[in-house]
C-alpha cells in the first residue's frame, strides 16, 4: 500500500504504514550508527582519554557512587576453581 501525502501551506505530512515506518526507522539507525563507527575509528588516543576523563569527572561532580559488590569477586572464584577442578579430571 502506498503511502499518503498531505500537503498543507507550512508541511507536507506523510502517512506510512507499520512497515514503512519500521523500515524507515531501522536505515536511519544504521546509518547513525555507522557513523559513531566512524568517528570512533577517526578519534586519537588523547581524544577517547579526553572523553573517558569527562565521563569519569561527571560522575564525581554528580556524586555517583561505585557499588562495590564484594559478592561478585567471589562467584569468579568460585568458577575458577570449579574449572580447575573439572580440568584436572
């Protein structure tokens, strides 16, 4: 089914259907997205640091707090040694 189009003196408005708009919506996040790539690839290394920096003085000035779980140090050691034990079968 095709699409309609309204035309008014300050838009044009057109209606799409599910699918339409699926797919419209779905191109335009890729290419969103293979833009980030890109500009990530073309980023130096000072320049990741510089954002990596923002982020993490962000999060002291807003008084974020790192939840230390003290739990999970524990089941990779559990793991590690339950895989041990299997290997030395």
């Amino acid at each position: 089914m095709a699409s309609e189009v309204f035309v008014f003196p300050h838009a044009i408005i057109m209606i799409m259907n599910n699918d339409e708009i699926r797919f419209h919506l779905r191109d335009r996040w890729k290419a969103v997205e293979e833009i980030e790539r890109q500009e990530l690839r073309a980023m130096s290394l000072e320049e990741h640091w510089q954002k990596l920096n923002a982020i993490v003085r962000f999060a002291i000035e807003t008084g974020m707090e790192n939840e230390d779980d003290d739990g999970e140090m524990e089941v990779y050691m559990r793991w590690a040694k339950l895989k041990g034990a299997y290997e030395t079968r």
